[in-house]
C-alpha cells in the first residue's frame, strides 16, 4: 500500500512552513505534479502562505537548492519535486542517482526532512500516469511523507 492511499493520514499542518523545490525541466507534468503537492498540504492545514516554492532549472540542480533553503529559509520540510523520464543514455541513472544522494546527505547533515517527489519514470506516459490526480498522484505522495517526517 502507498501513502498517497491512506486518506486517515491527517497531520495538523497550520503552524509549519513548507518550501518545495521544482525543476523547470518536463514543465507541464511538474507544474500538475506541483499542484497536487500543494492541495494535498493545505489538506492537512498547511497555509497557502507558508508554502514556498522555488524553481530550478532541472533535476541536478535540487540538493544545491535544498541546502540553501534550509540555511536562510529554515522550513520545517523540504519536498523536492521533479519528473526523469529515461533516454536513450546512461544520463538518466546518473541524475536519478546523483539528485537522491546529495538530498539525503542534505537532509542528514542539516537535520531537516526532505521528501523525495522526484519522478523516475521510463517514458512519458508513465509519468503521467504517476502524477495524474485520480492516479498514483505521486505529488500527494511527498506531501504526506514530508508532513509526517515534520511529527518525528
């Protein structure tokens, strides 16, 4: 079972501060990714006005922002968001790889949470699938796991 199916999952969300952090790359899947991210906070309380995000130009470019949100912005989480889709190199396990490891040295050393909403997908339609709202709704995903790492 995933997060994004338990509807009990309630955090009371109005007093945190939440940056999310969204590569400009695959803009449209990430601006709907985005959006279900968003909902899924304010769902849980979370005001529109404590919700930060930050744009990126892609992928590779998260853990550096990351790390600079938490030293001036000092959020109570981070949700990083963020679609891969393979190619036809070895570019895209290295971007997968190289992301997930620098965010959690990130989160590790600075002690603040970090969600993974980063999207590894195959193809296009995979990726959609996985963002689309009355899907898997990976957005919905790290924002639960954000608002419960915020509890510990």
């Amino acid at each position: 079972m995933q997060l994004e199916d338990h509807k009990e999952i309630q955090i009371d969300g109005r007093e945190l501060k939440i940056s999310i952090i969204l590569p400009y790359f695959n803009e449209e899947l990430g601006k709907e990714l985005l959006a279900n991210t968003e909902e899924e906070l304010m769902r849980n309380g979370v005001k529109a006005e404590n919700i930060d995000v930050i744009r990126v130009a892609g992928t590779l470019e998260t853990p550096f922002a990351a790390q600079k949100i938490i030293e001036t912005v000092k959020p109570d989480a981070v949700i990083v968001l963020g679609i891969v889709i393979r190619g036809e190199t070895s570019h895209y396990d290295l971007v997968v790889e190289t992301t997930h490891q620098g965010l959690m040295k990130i989160q590790l050393d600075c002690k603040t949470p970090i969600a993974f909403g980063i999207l590894a997908c195959e193809n296009q339609k995979q990726a959609q699938e996985r963002v689309d709202k009355n899907g898997l709704n990976k957005g919905k995903g790290a924002a639960i796991a954000a608002l419960i790492q915020t509890q510990l």
